[in-house]
C-alpha cells in the first residue's frame, strides 16, 4: 500500500492498485467529529467507475449516508474489534452530484 496526500484530508490515506481497481483506505476510528466526516468527503472526491473507498470509522458514519447515497453506494461490516468499514462505490452512470463541500456532521 502507497500512502497518498489527499487534500483536505486530515488523516493518512493509502492507495493499492490490483488487477485494475483501485483501492482508497483511510482510519478515523480514533478520531472524532468533524474528522470522519471531512476525510469520506476528502476520499470519495478521488472515486471513479475503477475504484473503491474503504473507511474504518468508529460506527457507521449516519450523517454522511444522506449526503452522498445520490452519487455513491456503500456497504457496512461490522468487525470483531468494535469498529466499522464502509466500502464506498461510485454508483453506474451517476451524475455528479455530491456537495463535497458539505462536510460538516450538522448534529
């Protein structure tokens, strides 16, 4: 894994390309508001129709959810320590509609 800048980013990112998709992997599990929130929106700018982006958080980033599932579908597991993944997918043919400028949690 390559780490990667990533702007406005506000923890490390890394990169792994394998067999033609592309990987995106930051952690804001240790972090809290607004961290978790700014980094996804900092990551899913980086998205195409060959790539991923998978985020360790804490729990499931609930206020994020509304704000891209235009643009991007996501899947959450739950793993054996406490924390969550959320793979993120840009969607099929999706305009790009995200605000990534809204990334802020609003509660």
């Amino acid at each position: 894994m390559q780490k990667i800048d990533v702007a406005g980013s506000t923890v490390d990112f890394f990169k792994v390309v394998k067999d033609g998709l592309t990987t995106y992997r930051f952690d804001t599990s240790k972090c809290g508001p607004p961290d978790p929130m700014v980094n996804a929106m900092a990551g899913l700018r980086l998205l195409d129709d060959s790539s991923k982006l998978i985020m360790t958080n804490h729990k499931a980033p609930g206020g994020l959810f509304p704000k891209v599932e235009q643009e991007f579908d996501y899947e959450i597991e739950n793993l054996n320590d406490g924390t969550v993944e959320v793979t993120f997918t840009k969607k099929e043919g999706s305009a790009n509609t995200t605000d990534f400028t809204q990334n802020s949690c609003g509660g």
